[in-house]
C-alpha cells in the first residue's frame, strides 16, 4: 500500500472515530465478529485502539441486528463478550421470527394441507429429494412441474419452497444447492427429505455434512443460533416422523461429537502445546509454523482414518474437513491465545478426552497414533503460570515420571504400546532436540 493510500485509511479510521465519538453514527456495519472472555484495549489482529458503539450492526444471512460492542475501525471486528453470546443468539432468532412472520401461513397445518397433497412433505408417504447432479426424469426427458413444496421451520411455521414435481416418476425433487439456500436463510427445516443423487437413491454418505441431521438443520455451531429447546425439538420431530430412527440419530451425534473431540480439539491443544515449547503466543502463529502445522495434520490424519473406518465416512471427506481446520486456526481474528487453548491438562490430557481417546480409537483400527501421542507428551511439558491445574501435571511428569503422571491423568498403564511413544517423545523436548528431529523420529503409517 502506497504512502498515500496509507494516509487515506488513517484519515478515513479517525473519522469513524470521531462521528462515533461525537454520536453521529447512526450504526457502525462490523464485517466480522469476535467473542471473548475479556475485552482487550486494542484489537489482537492489528494492535488498533477500540472504541465502544453503541449501535453495531450484525449480520447473518439476511438477518441483521444491532448491538453494543467494541470495534476495531481498521479490520472492522465487533468484539463482544463470550457471556454475550447467547442474548446476541437470541436477538438473532426473535429478527428471524419477525421476518419470517411477515409470509407465514398458519402452523395448523391439518388447516391448510390435505393427505393428498404430493408438496406436503410433512406426510410420510410424501418425500422431497434433494439431489445432486442432473436427475434422471430430466435426462429422459419427462415432462417436471414447477409446484411450490411445504416444510415445517423450527417453531412450527410453515414454510413454502420451489421445488419440481415429475408426474411420471411421481416424486418431487430440489436442487441441493436451492435448497441450501433456503436453509441458509430459514434455518431449520423439517418434512420427510432424503439425500438422492440422480436416480433418487439415497445417498450413502449418511454420516457426512449430507446427514438427515445436517439437510434438516440441526447444529450445534453458533454461528447456527439454534437453542438447546431447538436442537431437541428437531431431533423429536424426526423420531416421531419417523424419517430417522433413533438408534441412527444416535450414531449421527457420536459421530459429530467424536469428529468434534478428535479432530478440533485434540489438533487445536496440539498446536498450543507445540506452539508454548516455539515460544508463541497466539494460535494462528502456531498454526502458521510449518513444522507445527506438519504434525497437527499428521495427527488428524491418524483420526481421519480412524473415524472413517469405525463410522464408515469417507475419508477423503475427513482429510479435506481437517485441511479447513487447519486454516481456521491460522485466521488472526480470531485471537486465541496459546495459553487459552492448552489450559486445564488434567482434563485435555483425560482417559477418554481428545488425545487419548483418539489414540485408543486408532489401536482399535489398527492405526499407530504417533503424532497424536506427541501431541500429548508435549502437553506434558505445558506448564503457565496462572494455570495450576497443567502445572501439577507438568511437575508430577517430571519430579515422579512420565509412566506415573500418564496413569494417574490419562488413564495409561504402564507398559502399554502408548506410553513408550509418550516417552521417547517427552524425552526428546526435555532434551531440546529439534522439532524437525521430533518429527523424523515418529514413524508413519
């Protein structure tokens, strides 16, 4: 950026600043938004001054609100607190409402639809297909419809969707794409839907980001707004409509849960544990350590294949989710610290948490969880100040031994196949090798 471009932005910064000072903003349009547990003085990504707004306009989808919020003029983040998450969630679902109110038919369905409707895809017997790639009655030129389809929104709400009805076939199928969007826009969406490809036979990627769970709405992301009341609601809505079992809904959740636990959370703490021993002190500059980064996707790529083949996910799909997780830990915005991240050991380092659970889910498939292990013997070593909880960790690992502080934290009996990884791997950071030498030392499968 040229000297004067440079001096324009300033200029432009210290404008806002003094229109919101002096209360002549009507709102400030925050382009992205942080939550934290405290409000730093100046913003993580570019050590700008922050300024408080009154009136910050949010945005998601083609909802918006307005809150109160510190903001950072010069990368426009909203910095909110994490305690404020769930009123701004709830701001979001009452704009929602309102908006969606203004179309609404009403939730009486048995008011309003017949049996015999083929769009009411809140009858059993009638299925929306949402499909992928080019549908066989349009390839064999069958004479499709254009009719307006019928679901159901998370509060009972009816929903009205295009959608293409083949008298021939006597189905009525969406775009995925379409009917994406209007997920994005509706948020939950519930009915009688399947997955289809081109010759409407569901998909076999039941387990994927194309699960009934996933096509119907349900999430447990924030950035989703969906309650607790919400989720469940929707997850009684598809027992009871039979459009998934229980025990299938259950293994859809393990799955989630356990991509969640193995993936994000034992390769996050394992970018902070390597990241504290480089000196860093926030995850994105961790994240952006190519040695460091080596060895968090070695680790993801042990539970990768360990997940695919106790759930039956494809695994390329698991690689590609942990190539994108990747790149949300380097994203600066996001300010997490190092310390935040890897605190509270004896709970990370747990039997049945992220590194070891995962790696006990690899010996079960037959896979040597090297990297994962690694991940836990630097955690051994990860010690702050104002966390009492891994210092304990840290002191009994090095004053009693390893072998004692994985039983009494992890649960690991000595002598196991993982303990003497742990060990060769714990040895080599107390003796300042290399992480390049760390990295060649662990052998890959």
């Amino acid at each position: 950026m040229s000297t004067t471009q440079t001096t324009a932005r300033e200029a432009a910064i210290l404008e806002v600043r003094q229109r919101n000072a002096s209360g002549l903003s009507k709102s400030y349009h925050a382009k992205y938004v942080v939550y934290l547990s405290e409000i730093p003085q100046s913003c993580p990504n570019d050590g700008e001054q922050l300024d408080l707004v009154k009136k910050v306009l949010l945005e998601r989808g083609d909802v918006s609100i307005k809150t109160k919020a510190w903001c950072c003029f010069r990368c426009r983040t909203a910095y909110l607190l994490e305690t404020d998450q769930e009123k701004i969630s709830q701001k979001f679902t009452h704009a929602t409402q309102k908006m969606q109110t203004k179309s609404k038919r009403p939730t009486d369905a048995t008011t309003t639809l017949t049996n015999t409707d083929p769009t009411n895809f809140a009858i059993p017997q009638n299925i929306l297909y949402v499909c992928k790639g080019l549908i066989s009655c349009k390839k064999n030129n069958h004479t499709v419809e254009a009719v307006t389809g019928i679901l159901f929104g998370k509060n009972g709400e009816v929903i009205k969707l295009n959608t293409n009805y083949c008298p021939q076939c006597k189905k009525c199928f969406i775009s995925y794409n379409e009917y994406m969007n209007y997920r994005r826009r509706y948020g939950a969406l519930l009915g009688n839907i399947k997955i289809a490809n081109g010759s409407f036979i569901s998909s076999e990627t039941e387990l994927s980001e194309e699960s009934i769970l996933h096509i119907c709405g349900y999430s447990v992301s924030q950035s989703d707004n969906l309650s607790i009341t919400e989720r469940h609601a929707i997850l009684q809505y598809l027992i009871d409509s039979k459009v998934s079992s229980k025990p299938e809904i259950i293994s859809y959740l393990d799955f989630f849960i356990r991509r969640k636990l193995f993936m994000h959370n034992m390769s996050h703490a394992l970018t902070a544990y390597f990241g504290a021993l480089k000196g860093y002190t926030y995850i994105w500059e961790a994240a952006a350590d190519a040695e460091i980064k080596l060895m968090a996707l070695r680790a993801l790529t042990e539970s990768s294949r360990a997940l695919s083949r106790e759930y039956g996910v494809a695994l390329e799909e698991l690689l590609c989710f942990s190539e994108n997780l990747i790149g949300r830990f380097e994203n600066k915005l996001l300010g997490d610290t190092i310390e935040r991240v890897g605190k509270d050991t004896q709970r990370k380092l747990s039997s049945n948490d992220r590194f070891v659970g995962a790696a006990r889910l690899c010996e079960k498939h037959g896979i040597a969880p090297m990297n994962i292990l690694a991940g836990l013997a630097a955690g051994l070593h990860f010690a702050p100040e104002s966390d009492e909880s891994s210092k304990a960790v840290a002191a009994d690992a090095a004053e009693i031994g390893v072998n004692h502080a994985l039983l009494t934290y992890s649960g690991i009996e000595e002598g196991s196949k993982l303990t003497e990884t742990v060990n060769a791997v714990y040895n080599q950071i107390s003796n300042n090798k290399k992480m390049s030498e760390i990295i060649s030392s662990l052998q890959i499968y």
